[in-house]
C-alpha cells in the first residue's frame, strides 16, 4: 500500500542521547505510526548535544528508509516544535548525588517551561505530547501549564515502561506470551510508589488472578507472589536494570514510547499513561 501522502512531523527532545537515538530508527522504519504514515523527523538538542544528533541524522539517512522524508537537527525549540504534531520530550536533568528535590524541580521547569511554550506557540493544532524525561509527570505538568492553548490533554507522560514490566512479569510467571496479558494497569507515577494492578486484567480471557492461582498452587500461593515479588519487582526493575547492565534503561524505555503513541493513535482502548486529573482522586 502506498504511503500517506502528508508526512506526520515528530519532534524528539534529547534526539542525541541513548533513548533518543533508540527511538529514531524504529519510528522511521514505520514502528510508531504504522506503514503507510511518512515521518518528518525534528531532532532538537542542547548545544552541547549537537553533534551526536548529527551524526544520528546521517546514520538516518544512511538508513534510506522508504517512509522518512526529512530529517532536521537543531536547538532552537521554536524550530524544533513548528509544526510538530508529535513530541516526544526525552530530554531531562537526571538528579545527580546531593542534589535536592527543589534543585531538580528547578532544572527541569529551565527545560519543559520553554519546551511547552514553543509548543503552545508554533506545534500543529492536532499536536500531541508524550513526557519520557524524568520526573516525568511533574515536567508534563510543567509543560502543558506553559502551553496554555493547547488542550491539557494532549500532554500525557510515560507510564507504559511500567506497563510493558507488568504484562512481562505475569506473562513469565505463567509461562505464556506477553501478548496473551490484556488490561493491565499502572497507578500513580514512574517510580517506586507506584501500583501495579492485575485486577482487571485477563490472560487469554481468564482473570490474571485466576490464572495466576491455577499456575501457582492457589489463590493464598497467588497472592503471596503478587504482593511479595510482583509488585516490588514491577516498581524497583529500573533500579535493578541500572544495577546488572550499569546504566538506565534504554531499549525498553523506547519501546514503551512507541508502543503509547502507536496506541494511542489507533485508539486502543485500555493502556496505561499518566494523564490530566478531572478530580478522579480529589485533586
């Protein structure tokens, strides 16, 4: 089937670093909006990363891939977001030794305030935002408070990392596929307070509980494993990654990115993604 003839404009902050560049190829290749939807590619940088997105450019365009139809690297937002109707905001300020909490919030409303109002000012009218950087739902906060005209909405940040664990988890305890896990939940925010929830969801149409007590000797057997290995090993894998491989996740956070833009665009209709309250929790 012939390609769309209008390119989709995706804008990726922090293109240069690891998450970036894992990103990069697969939404070219057609992973995040499908086979028939060009991409227009926008890799925006820090000064100081400039010339690793460059170099990411030309491996792009080494890659001669059927659906890219352009690729711009700049570090100037306004060019970076003119006309994007996907960003991905991967690029953060990590909280290094001895640094406080208010230090680092300060740092990242330096980068999301001006990301979100050069977003406000010059994105498409359909655009779409999807917060990777940690701490990701602050700096989603951050950004769609600086974008005022644009429908808070359209910010979400990522939770589908933890989502992907989840499904992983349960798929390896049952000794099945991941794509037999359906209706996973993920409550509250990419960090160690969050609540991985099975209570919705079915593994080939059975309940994961039930499953989980016909594999494992019993609903007491089910439960103990669920409260005493899944969800600390669900909360605390990023903290186990970066202890066996030596640094954070890289592969898997860009995969979950794409799997909630692929999602989200063709309206799947149970994921996970943190997203603006309506006063679901009183707030």
């Amino acid at each position: 089937m012939a390609p769309d003839a209008t390119p989709t404009t995706v804008t990726i902050t922090g293109a240069g670093g690891q998450i970036g560049y894992a990103l990069l190829f697969r939404i070219a290749a057609g992973d995040m909006l499908g086979p028939d939807r060009p991409v227009r590619l926008r890799l925006l940088e820090i000064p100081q990363g400039m010339r690793a997105a460059e170099g990411a450019a030309l491996e792009l365009m080494d890659g001669a891939f059927p659906l890219l139809t352009d690729v711009e690297v700049t570090d100037d937002a306004h060019a970076g977001f003119d006309g994007c109707n996907i960003a991905l905001l991967v690029g953060a300020r990590p909280r290094t030794a001895g640094m406080e909490r208010a230090d680092l919030l300060e740092a990242n409303a330096g980068i999301f305030g001006p990301q979100g109002a050069a977003i406000g000012a010059v994105a498409a009218d359909d655009v779409r935002v999807l917060v990777v950087g940690n701490p990701a739902n602050t700096n989603a906060l951050i950004a769609s408070a600086s974008a005022p005209d644009v429908p808070a909405e359209r910010f979400a940040a990522l939770t589908r990392l933890d989502h992907n664990r989840a499904v992983a988890q349960v798929a390896s305890a049952l000794d099945r596929p991941a794509a037999s896990i359906e209706r996973m939940t993920i409550w509250g925010n990419h960090s160690a307070t969050q609540f991985p929830d099975v209570d919705h969801a079915l593994v080939d149409g059975m309940p994961a509980r039930a499953a989980l007590a016909a594999r494992l000797g019993g609903e007491d057997a089910a439960l103990t494993w669920l409260d005493d290995t899944f969800i600390p090993r669900v909360a605390k894998r990023g903290a186990e990654i970066i202890d066996v491989r030596g640094s954070s996740s890289v592969g898997s956070a860009a995969a979950a990115a794409i799997d909630h833009v692929r999602d989200e665009t063709a309206g799947v209709a149970w994921t996970s993604a943190a997203v603006v309250s309506h006063g679901e929790y009183g707030v």
